[in-house]
C-alpha cells in the first residue's frame, strides 16, 4: 500500500534571501487577514493599520512609551534566554519580577521620609537580589529533589501573586490610602531619574541595553557560556565532558531571577511610581513570547522586545483613535505571531511528501 | 498645575507641554466639531455589571446632544502604567471629556486634569478633588440596607452571605448596610463575607458563592461583580441573590431578590452641560436615592407584603433624609460603640469607614 504524507525536513542552511522575506511575508498576510475583518467590522482599515503600526514608529510620544515598555521585556527575556538555551526552562519570571518590585518598594515603605541618590540604585539592587531569592527555591528543588523547575517556577509566581497581595491588603497598605490594596506613593529619590526629557522613559532603558551587551559577551564569548549551550544542546556528552548540570541550572535560575526582579523593581521605581496590584501585569509570561522570537539569541531579542512593544502600543493607540475593540487588538497581535512562527518554520525547514510503501498488519 | 507630587509628575507635566506645542497644528479642531468622550474601564464591558452601568448612563447624553458629542469607550484597560498612557494618549487625540471608571486609574487621571485645564475628568470611586476633576461614587449602601431588609424577610436560616471583591470602604459600607438592614427585620440575622480580591473574577466569585451556600447562608449579595458568576450559582443553588449596578434577573429567573441599580446618566448629563457651559467644577459627589442614581429595582415577587411596606417606607425615609442608614446606635463588629444613640454618620465618615458592624460575623482581611 502506497501512503503519502508531508514532513518537515530541516534545511541544511537557511537562504538569507528567505530568512528576511519571512518576517515581512507574516507581517503581510497578517495584514490582509485583518483587513477582511474591519472590513467586516466597519472600521476603515488604512487608519487601524495606521494607528497600529505606524503612529508607534513617528510619533516621539508614542515611540517613547514603546522604548519605556521594551525596558522589562528586554531586561527578562536576556536572562530567561540563558536558562532556555542551557535547557532549564524558568516560567516564574512573572513571580520573579513581583518579588523584585516587593524587595525594591521595601525601601520607601519603610523610610518613606529617606532621602539621598542611593535610594534608587539600592531599590534596583534590592530588587535584582528579591528576584533571584525567588528562584533559588526552583533550583534547588531541581537540582536536590530533581523537581521539574517548569511547575515549580509556575507555582512561585502563584505564590508571590498572593504575597502582593498580602502585603498590599496588610502590613504595607497605605494608612492615608481608605484601604485600597496599594502601598504609600514613593517619595522622589525613590523614582528612577528620567533620561529622554518629556518622556517616561528612565535610567533602566540604559541598564537593559547594558545587560543586553553583558548577556551577548556571556553567551558568545566565555567559557562559562559555552557550556551552557552545549549542556542544553547534548547533557549526556556535557556530563561527559564533566561540565556540571547541577552549576548549569544554579547559573541560569538565578540569573533569571536576578534580571526579572531588576525588571520589577524598575517597573515600581519607574512608571507606577508605588506598590500595587497592577505590577503583576504579565511582563514574565510576555518575556517567555520575547525570548523565542528573538531565537534566545542577545541581539535577535533587542528586535524582538521593540517589536512586541510595537505591538503593544499601537494596539491600545488602535482602541483610543479608531474604537477598536480590545478583542480585535488581540486577533491582531496573535494572528501575526502565528503568521510570523509558521514563516519562521518554513525558512529553517521546508516541506516534503514523503511517500512510503508500507505494509498494514 | 499648583504644588506637583514629585519629580516624575514635574517632568511629566513639562512633557505633555512639549507635546502639546508639537501636536498644536493637528489639533486645530473646527469650531463645531464634537466633545469627545471617553470611558475607560478596567473590565470587559458586559450586558451587565459596573461598566455596563457606566455606559448606560452615557447614553442620555448621547440623545441629548445627539452628534455634539462623540462617545469611546475603551474597556478592559488595566490599571497602572498603561492606563496612564492609554488616558494620555485620549486626551492628546482631542478629547475633552474623560470619565475615568476605576479607583486605580487616579493618580494618572488626576495628571491629566492638572496637566489640561480644559479637560474635565470624572472620576470612579476615589477621594482627590481638583478644580477640574470630580470623584463620584455611588450610596450603594442605601440600597443595600433595603436588600438585607428584604433578604432576612426571605431567609429561613437568617445567615446571609456576601461574596465581595476589595475591602474598600465602598464595598465595606456595602455589606454593613445590608447587615444593619437584615437585623432590622431578624435582630439575629448574620452576614458572612468572602473577599475574593479582585473586580473580575468569575470562577474564584463561584467557588466564594459555594462556599457560603455550603455554609447554611440562603441569601447571597454579589457585592461588586461585573458578571452573573454568583447570581448563577445562586439560581442553580436555590439561595436568593441580590446584586449592584445593573439588574442581573435575567439569570436568576426564580431566585432574583432585587438589585441595587445605580442609574448615572442624571450625574453625566449634569456634568457634561457643565462642561458645555464652562461651569464645570471639581467636586466630591456622592450621590444617593435622593439624587436618582441610586435605586433598588427588579424586587422579587416573595417578600412577604408586610416586610415590603417597611421597606418602602425606609426608602421613603433614606429620600427625605429623615432615616439616614448609618444612624446610631451602631455596634461594631467586636461589640463596642460603633456610632452613638441620636449620632449619625457623616458622608466625609461613610467614605472612610474601615470597620464592620456587629452581625457581620467574617473579620476584616488585615
């Protein structure tokens, strides 16, 4: 009996003619989707497609909030695409960055009166260290008890969910606050000074470009992270070789961990500006997005996290200027990251009938 | 702008003059063009529940001024960071008129009034005033005392429940009402609180809702959800339920108690001729019954007549301002002296009110 079926065979190299057409291509089809559907809706196409893409781009005010937004996504995704290229797989940066912007708003909670420079540096610190105190749990527990750090870093960040929301309900309400679940607004040295006069965008957006550079020297150019690759790519032979596994999964939670709760510690110190509910608002699981899109490599996560915040804004634009409902934004930014993954299958594999002579019992 | 709250205002407050000089050109609207405004809500606009009450209460304004005005709404906005800049960013595009629908949006919707003098903002729930910003809010609690009058005259076990989102006081006043209401029919009566911690929840509002039916409570109050996740339950459960805002008897069909409806559009309307005369002028409005936003609607046909005659003549009273609800004695949750005999709650004390009253039996989350 003749069967015939398609298979993904992997290229052996990658045309770059291909690897640049990709994205445009997804970027496109993506378009002509959407477009068929306001049409549907009644809403004139070219101004959406506007609002959505191009207002983020030339408007200074839009594309500052793009690069205020970037900031954490760019920030947790360098240090969660370490672990994911060593193969340890943290989905607790959502915790991470909560327990970070706890640590960092310990700070003005309980010296609401301080004053000085080092306040926010010591925020971000704090935060940084929050952040990766968070993750030391998952490790061990992985490399003691051989628990997968996927649950475990999953279940923190249900856990620090409910700490927010202890503290925010409890001991760090704000007493002037009529109960709401918020902390007391922190005073001025406790904010992150701004770098782009006029704008929200603060001194963290240089950290993250300066952790982007880090993360590239580590992964590209040490020894150290050598083996992680390798410990991600072949574990038997990296045991082989007597690269630790154990040291692999310590290095990569915690460095995770460290670069979420910065991220959640300039998140409080930066834009919100006080300990509330809205920290939690999915920077962690967003980054996870980040990280794959920009091939967990340094540089392909840079674009990554500016275009994720593309998105971001010129979807709330879309609702503001042209009445977009929200559910259609959200059609948008999904239907183009599927359209952008199959394109991005495509150029590393392409499709093959394969057909087989097979004989059925 | 008078005293800023801190650098980062400052330096925003700068920004938006920056940008609004750059932006001048484009914004040079026609004399005629519409007022835009805009609702920002921080769930999902239902057909029922707080945003639906919002936008409902638009809609008088909307055939009022017919295409003088333009209404957005733009709903599921979450409160922090983005909201601020979704508000901003409305406010840029031209629109005048911001009707800000949640607590949490304060600090960034106070911005903008300070930062544009021509805008007028009201603003959900909260407690700053400014010259051109209004914080309004709903006497829920009238309301609610007539439901808990009406729930004890249904209850056999005279064990209440309440299934109720933040400890703010406006919820906490809330559920105090509906206990002091309850006891007015049973003096017995008890009222049990789950505080889910959060506006929109629906399966963790249900898991709360069977917990307390599981409990022995009959009558549930769904105390500020935007969705029938109770009322559901309770139908399905044979517990009667009452609810806020906007009438959910559609999907209680045999066991709908009542709502405690707040109908906005008489405060809009006021607000947004305000507006158009240039007369608008920040203040705290809270309003009631007497001011016809708030109104229980939708009673159920099982509360016994003469349980309904002393409801109707409470609510005659909560109008006329002769039978206020917080009028003492009032005990606390833990037996002490709440509000004295001849004493009666201010609107500045009922705004700020942080403790339960006796008969309330769940503490306080703190």
């Amino acid at each position: 009996m003749l069967l015939s079926r398609y298979q993904l065979v992997r290229r052996s190299s990658a045309s770059r003619r291909v690897a640049i057409l990709a994205p445009i291509t997804a970027l496109l089809v993506t378009i002509v989707l959407n477009f068929v559907l306001y049409i549907a809706m009644g809403k004139a196409p070219a101004a959406v497609f506007y609002a959505m893409l191009v207002e983020p781009v030339v408007s200074w005010s839009s594309f500052s909030e793009v690069l205020l937004k970037m900031t954490p996504l760019l920030l947790i995704a360098q240090g969660l695409a370490i672990g994911f290229r060593a193969n340890v797989i943290n989905i607790g940066a959502e915790g991470q960055f909560i327990l970070g912007a706890i640590f960092a708003a310990s700070i003005p909670v309980w010296v609401p009166q301080a004053t000085g420079g080092w306040i926010w540096p010591a925020m971000l610190l704090l935060g940084g260290i929050g952040g990766a105190l968070w993750a030391v749990v998952p490790a061990f527990w992985r490399v003691r008890l051989n628990a997968s750090e996927i649950l475990v870093t999953l279940m923190m960040s249900l856990i620090a969910t409910q700490l927010l929301a202890y503290l925010l309900v409890g001991p760090w309400k704000d007493p002037m606050g009529f109960n709401f679940p918020q902390s007391v607004m922190f005073q001025l040295d406790a904010t992150l000074p701004l770098i782009i006069p006029g704008t929200r965008v603060n001194v963290a957006l240089i950290l993250a470009l300066v952790w982007t550079l880090g993360c590239w020297v580590y992964m590209q150019r040490s020894f150290q992270g050598y083996k992680l690759i390798v410990g991600g790519l072949a574990p038997h032979a990296t045991a082989y070789a007597g690269f630790s596994e154990g040291r692999a999964v310590w290095i990569s939670l915690l460095i995770g961990g460290f670069a979420a709760g910065l991220a959640g510690a300039a998140e409080v110190a930066g834009p919100i500006g006080q300990l509330q509910r809205s920290v939690a608002s999915g920077y962690g699981y967003s980054a996870i997005i980040v990280a794959y899109l920009g091939g967990l490599n340094p540089i392909g996560i840079l674009f990554s996290s500016l275009l994720i915040a593309i998105l971001y804004i010129g979807g709330d634009n879309a609702m503001v200027s042209t009445e977009l409902p929200i559910a259609a934004v959200r059609v948008f930014q999904g239907s183009l990251l599927v359209c952008y993954l199959a394109a991005i299958t495509l150029v590393r594999y392409r499709i093959v009938r394969v057909v087989t002579t097979e004989a059925r019992a | 702008m008078t005293s800023p709250m801190n650098r980062r205002s400052f330096l925003r407050s700068t920004a938006a003059a920056g940008l609004a000089a750059g932006l001048a050109p484009s914004l040079a609207f026609a004399q005629d063009a519409p007022l835009g405004i805009t609702l920002v809500l921080p769930s999902p606009l239902g057909d029922v529940g707080w945003g639906r009450a919002l936008a409902d209460g638009l809609e008088p304004v909307k055939a009022a001024y017919g295409d003088k005005v333009k209404v957005t709404i733009l709903e599921n906005i979450m409160e922090g960071p983005d909201a601020d800049r979704i508000m901003t960013k409305s406010v840029a595009d031209g629109n005048k008129f911001l009707v800000a629908g949640s607590f949490g949006y304060q600090n960034g919707a106070l911005q903008i009034a300070r930062r544009n003098a021509d805008v007028s903002v009201l603003h959900a729930s909260g407690f700053m005033v400014a010259p051109n910003f209004t914080p309004f809010a709903a006497k829920n609690f009238e309301g609610t005392y007539l439901l808990g009058m009406a729930a004890a005259a249904v209850s056999k076990t005279g064990k209440l429940g309440s299934v109720s989102a933040f400890a703010i006081p406006e919820l906490i006043t809330s559920i105090n009402a509906f206990a002091m209401g309850a006891q007015a029919i049973n003096p017995a009566a008890e009222v049990a609180v789950v505080w889910v911690n959060s506006w929109f929840d629906p399966a963790k509002e249900q898991e709360a809702a069977k917990a307390l039916i599981a409990q022995g409570c009959d009558v549930i109050f769904s105390n500020a959800q935007d969705t029938p996740s109770v009322v559901d339950v309770c139908e399905k459960s044979g517990a009667y339920v009452c609810n806020l805002n906007s009438s959910m008897k559609a999907y209680a069909a045999t066991k709908y108690l009542g709502c405690a409806a707040t109908d906005w559009s008489p405060f809009f309307l006021e607000a947004v001729n305000a507006h158009f005369d240039g007369s608008f002028k920040g203040h705290n409005a809270f309003l009631g019954t007497a001011d016809k936003v708030e109104k229980v609607i939708d009673w159920s046909a099982d509360i016994p007549a003469d349980a309904m005659e002393k409801i109707k003549a409470k609510e005659a009273g909560i109008i006329s301002g002769e039978a206020p609800v917080f009028a003492g004695p009032i005990s606390r949750q833990d037996g002490s002296e709440g509000v004295a005999a001849g004493a009666a709650l201010k609107d500045e004390e009922i705004v700020a009110m942080d403790w339960h009253v006796e008969g309330v039996t769940t503490p306080l989350p703190n």
